[in-house]
C-alpha cells in the first residue's frame, strides 16, 4: 500500500487552515483550529515554510501566510516539502546506487521512474484548493 505520511497528511490540514483566512496566523491559532498538537503544527510550519510553501513574518503580531495562490499550490508540493522528493522506491530518489546492494544488476533499475513520475504528474494535478473546497465549513461544524 502507498501511503502518505502522516506529517504530509496533518501539512495539509493546517494548509487548508492557514489558506481560509487572510490574516496571518501563528503555530498556537493554526493548532487550534486545525486540533493538533502545538509542536507538531510548529514542526510542519518550519517546514513548509523552507519549501516556500508558507511564508512567516516574525514580531509580535507575526505569524505565516501562503507564499502564493492557494490554487497554486499542489498536493506534490506539501508532499514533497515534508516527505522530500516522491519515490516509491529508495533506488529512484538516491542519488548515488550505494542506496541498494542489487542496483548494478537489477533488471527493474530506472524503470520506476515511469510510475513515479506518473504519481507525481497525478499529485501536481490537484490543488490545495480542490482539496479544502468546504472544508473550513465542517470544521467550524465540528468544532
């Protein structure tokens, strides 16, 4: 089974969050309205603000905001900004063949770039936007 992490999994949660209001937010309202834990919502800003995924401004009445459009910003991007790069194998994202002892030989070597690049076409394909469509709505429901 291919599994998204559960990291990637709560980044666009807090995304979808952070990407319904225009005020900038910071990891403790991001936390509470999104119901995780505080250090993992910091955790996950940390990182997808490295990505260029969110943006932060620092100050007392700082916090983060999008780094762009929330339709132009891809399920592969918040992927790849926790995860790193999209691979369903380790011989495919290694940059070096040292990553498995069969790679010299391996029949299979390189051919899983097709699927994975057919999963990340896939994943650059749905925004943050397709995906948070009404989702504030049932979270202020459920809240």
């Amino acid at each position: 089974m291919i599994k998204v992490s559960k990291l990637a999994d709560y980044a666009v949660v807090i995304l979808s969050v952070i990407g319904q209001d225009e005020a900038l937010m910071n990891a403790s309202d991001v936390a509470k309205t999104s119901n995780l834990p505080e250090p993992t919502v910091a955790k996950v800003l940390k990182l997808l603000t490295k990505a260029d995924v969110l943006s932060s401004v620092r100050g007392a009445s700082g916090g983060y905001h999008l780094a762009r459009p929330i339709e132009n910003i891809t399920i592969a991007d918040v992927i790849c900004a926790i995860d790193g790069p999209i691979a369903l194998t380790s011989c495919v994202e290694a940059v070096d063949e040292s990553c498995c002892d069969y790679a010299q030989c391996c029949p299979m070597n390189g051919r899983w770039n097709k699927v994975n690049a057919a999963i990340k076409t896939a994943l650059d394909g749905v925004s943050l936007a397709d995906m948070t469509e009404g989702c504030m709505a049932e979270m202020k429901e459920r809240a």
